[in-house]
C-alpha cells in the first residue's frame, strides 16, 4: 500500500504525541485531503497489525497511534531531529 506524504512534521508529532488513538479525523489532519476509502485502507492494515500484537482499542472506531506510525513507517524521532534542524537553521 502507498502511504501519503505527511502535511507537515508539527502535525504529524502533535497527532503522534496528542491521541493514544486515532480515527478518521486524526488520519486526515495527519495526511491531509484523503479519501474516505484511502482513510479505511490505511486503518485496516494496521488494525492487521493491532491483531497480530493482541492490542485492542477503546474506540470502535479508532487504531493505536504508536502501531499505526510503526505500520506507515513514520519515524517519530526521526521527525524530531527533523524539526529541530529546521529550528536550528532557522528555517521554521
């Protein structure tokens, strides 16, 4: 599955480090203008997952945030040392 392009790396972290879980909303602040359908491929491959580690939710309707970064390959320290070297440079 293609994964899309983060809006930006102080959404990414604030969803990351905002919500334990995340559902559409969060999905789509993430990633930006997606599709309904795009939002519910990305939720079922990590609800794959979520599956195969035994996790579960709290929410009908919502994936753990920790396992879906894993899933969608997003490196949360990665975007840290990111965003700090665009402070540093005073880029942002």
């Amino acid at each position: 599955m293609n994964i899309p392009q983060i809006t930006s790396i102080d959404n990414a972290l604030s969803v990351y480090y905002g919500f334990s879980e995340i559902g559409n909303k969060e999905i789509q602040k993430l990633f930006g203008k997606i599709s309904p359908a795009t939002v519910a491929k990305l939720k079922k491959v990590v609800i794959a997952e979520m599956n195969s580690r035994d996790k579960h939710t709290y929410g009908m309707y919502k994936v753990v945030t920790s396992i879906a970064f894993d899933v969608w390959g997003l490196d949360v320290l990665d975007l840290e040392s990111r965003r700090n070297k665009l402070k540093d440079l005073k880029l942002q």
